[in-house]
C-alpha cells in the first residue's frame, strides 16, 4: 500500500458494500442524528454515510477515499465515512469496505452539533445590530466552509477597524463580488441550514469572474490601504493598457471591419489580428478577448447591473417604520421590521416581500422624507449594548 511517488503517499479508492449498506439501516435508531437526539440540520454537502444510504437509496454503494494520515504512521483517514452511529457498529462497518477486513479503529467518528446566531440580527458591515461595536464572521453566522469563513472574517476585520477609525463600513455589492453575495444572503434572508457559497447563488455570475477580480476590487483595496501603491500602480497601468486597446480596436478598420468586430468572431484570436499591438501582456491579452467576444453578454448584465444598483441606492433610514406603512401586507410587515433593511433593493430581496410591497414603500417613504425630513441613515443607531473596540 505504501508506494511513493515523488516522495508522496498514495490516496486509494474503494467502495462499501452490500454488508455496509444492510448494517447501517439496520442500526439506523441509534443514530443521534436519526433517534432525533440531534434536531439540527446536518451539512448538505458533507453528508454521513447513513444519510447517503438513506437520501441516496438508489446507489448500492458509495466511494470512499482510503488517505494516510502521514509518512510515518500506517493510519489511514476513511474520507467518505462520517458517521455518527455507536462505536460497535462502526467496527462492523468500516471492516466491511473492501480492503479494510482486518482494519482496526484508532479514534470513532463522531458527529458535531453546532449553534449559531440568526445572520439576519446582523448589518451588512457584520456588526450585530443589537451590540454596537459587536462584529461576528464565521460559522457562527450559519455558514460552513474554509473560504466562507475566511471572507466574513475578513471583512467583518476591516469593519471593526473602520469602526475604531471612525470610518464608514465597506460593503461589498452582490454585482462586485462573491462576498457581495454570501453576506447579503446571510444578512437578507437568512439560512436554516449552514450555507455554503455556490456560483450559482450570483445573479451577476458573467461579471464575477477569477480572471477580472483585480479590476473589480483593487481600487476599493487601495483606498482602504490594503493594496499597496506600488501594486496599485501595476493595476491601473494593466487597466488603462486594456481599456486603450479596446478602443483602439474599435477605431481601427481592417477593409470595412474593426478590429473589434474582426475579434468578436469566434475563430479568431487577438493574435491572428491584423494589426495588433506587441508590446501588450498576455494578462491584458485575455481581458481585451474577453470584453470584446462577450460584449453582448456583458453588456446585457451591466444593465440589469444599473437597475439593481438604483434601487440599491435608495436607502431606508433607520428611524423609518414599517409599522406605520398602511396596505404593507401583514408578512412582509413583520419580515422587513425583523430583518430591517438598509435598501430598497436589499428589502426587494426579503423572501415574502413582493414587487407590490416594494411599491407601497416606495410611496410611504417619500411621504415620510417629506415629513420628517430625511434623517441620517446611520444603520447603527437603537442599538441596545455597546462593545468598546479601542480598548
Ligand atoms: C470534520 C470537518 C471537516 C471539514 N471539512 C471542510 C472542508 O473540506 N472544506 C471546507 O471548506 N470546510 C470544511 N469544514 C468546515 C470548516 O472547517 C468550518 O466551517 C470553518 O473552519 C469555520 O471557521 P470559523 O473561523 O468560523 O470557526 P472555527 O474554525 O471553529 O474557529 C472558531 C475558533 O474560536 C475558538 N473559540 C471558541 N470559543 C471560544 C472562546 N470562548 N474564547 C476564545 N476562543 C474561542 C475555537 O477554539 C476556534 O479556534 C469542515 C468541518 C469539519 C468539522
């Protein structure tokens, strides 16, 4: 089993079997997450062995991953096989995967139950709305995942300290960047399960791409001091090279055809152009093909883009009251005062709330500017504890 290749260990696959399948729903009762001992709702994408045998009836068998746990031990990780059943039946069972007759346990699987707090109690800077100064990133905010959490904690981080500077939060747009999505979720609608960041929960997925991140995020990174004005300076070079480019395609004819329009074909590559530029980097390459083959597409998003960026400007003050909204359906009273949020388009988004509901807002805010005046929108006003962060 313990071949090397360039000084690493192998992985081996191997499967359970008719034996496994039958001792697990046979045990099944003394499952804490299927006895009902654990009433939380387990990750959907990492599920138990015994959840796999149950939601996936059809599949006789499932992989499972055979990992060493190093160089220097002959233990092996079963991956594939969490479980939370008694440790007499896990015995049972992981000696009837084929391959592992004579395995012997080490340490049981056991299973976790986690608590979190209702994300929706949160602004969308991450600060508790009940606990000023208070700003919480993680898995405790119902998601689950090394990235998810790493991205909250990062921004809920640059929150707390624009806080201290007195500064105001950096909130990142569902169109701007996947962070953008997974906290408005978080904030907007909540989960009842621990959420994990898909692509497809986007809407501006075209936009959102690995390869435009820099062009999308590095001015923000610069004017809160986390890009540096040497790689700020590399940036804007490579983006004032593309958007140059790009218009020089379009002004320059080849025959009757633009070079952008020559570009624009399928078949063709910047680098089968006429006329094209040298000097220009592949990185600049890529994002001038890009913008100019998809131009339609793109284009296309960026005007559902402007439509929910208007309507994301349109703050709701903090002071307004739903309660006093009159014909606001009765749901979507009580989900906007629960959730209270910091936008029209943001309240758009609330599930329960509709087109309709968004109308009536529409016209009782107005109504109420007129009356009131519009007040500071400050999102952090009624809080009802505060959390010293200088100190
Ligand atoms: C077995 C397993 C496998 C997983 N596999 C993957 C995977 O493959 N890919 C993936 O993306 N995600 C995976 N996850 C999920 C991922 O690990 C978590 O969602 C993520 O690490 C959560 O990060 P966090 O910073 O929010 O919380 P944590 O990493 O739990 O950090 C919280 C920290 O707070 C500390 N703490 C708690 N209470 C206190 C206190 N009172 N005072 C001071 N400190 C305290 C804890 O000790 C801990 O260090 C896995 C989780 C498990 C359990």
């Amino acid at each position: 089993m313990l071949d090397r290749i360039n000084g690493q260990l192998n992985c081996h696959i191997t499967f359970t079997t008719d034996k496994t399948r039958e001792l697990i729903l046979k045990n099944l009762h003394k499952s804490p997450m299927y006895s009902g001992v654990i009433e939380g709702v387990g990750p959907r994408y990492c599920p138990s062995i015994e959840d796999k045998f149950v939601k996936f009836a059809e599949k006789d068998r499932h992989q499972i991953f055979l990992e060493p746990e190093g160089i220097e031990t002959d233990e092996y990780y079963v991956n594939g096989f969490s479980t939370s059943l008694p440790f007499e039946v896990q015995i049972e069972m992981v000696r009837s995967i084929i391959g592992c007759e004579n395995a012997e346990i080490m340490r049981p699987a056991y299973a976790v139950e986690y608590d979190f707090a209702f994300p929706t109690q949160l602004h969308l800077s991450l600060e508790t709305k009940s606990c000023r100064n208070l700003f919480l990133a993680g898995q405790i905010n119902g998601t689950s995942g090394y990235e998810e959490a790493g991205a909250q904690g990062l921004m809920a981080g640059i929150n707390a300290a624009r806080r201290v500077q007195g500064r105001e939060p950096i909130v990142l747009r569902r169109d701007q960047a996947y962070i953008g999505v997974l906290i408005d979720d978080l904030v907007t609608k909540g989960t009842s399960e621990p959420y994990r960041m898909f692509t497809s929960r986007a809407e501006y997925r075209l936009l959102l791409r690995q390869d435009n991140a820099d062009l999308r995020l590095s001015q923000i990174g610069h004017e809160i001091g986390l890009l540096s004005d040497r790689c700020y300076k590399q940036f804007s070079a490579k983006e004032t090279a593309i958007n140059n480019e790009i218009n020089r395609l379009h002004s320059t004819h080849s025959k009757t055809d633009s070079l952008a329009k020559i570009l624009s074909r399928p078949e063709t590559l910047y680098k089968d152009l006429p006329n094209r530029n040298d000097q220009l980097t592949p990185e600049v390459i890529q994002q001038v093909e890009i913008a100019v083959k998809y131009a339609g597409y793109i284009d296309r998003q960026e005007l559902e883009v402007g439509k929910f960026k208007n309507l994301e400007s349109k703050e709701i003050p903090a002071a307004f009251d739903f309660s006093t909204v009159p014909s606001l359906r009765i749901e979507a009273r009580q989900k906007l005062a629960k959730i209270r949020p910091a936008t029209i388009g943001q309240a758009a988004r609330i599930s329960g709330v509709s087109p309709a509901d968004i109308s009536i807002i529409l016209v009782s805010l107005k109504r109420w500017g007129a009356n009131a005046g519009l007040e500071s929108s400050d999102s952090n006003s009624g809080g009802s504890c505060e959390v010293d962060l200088e100190n």
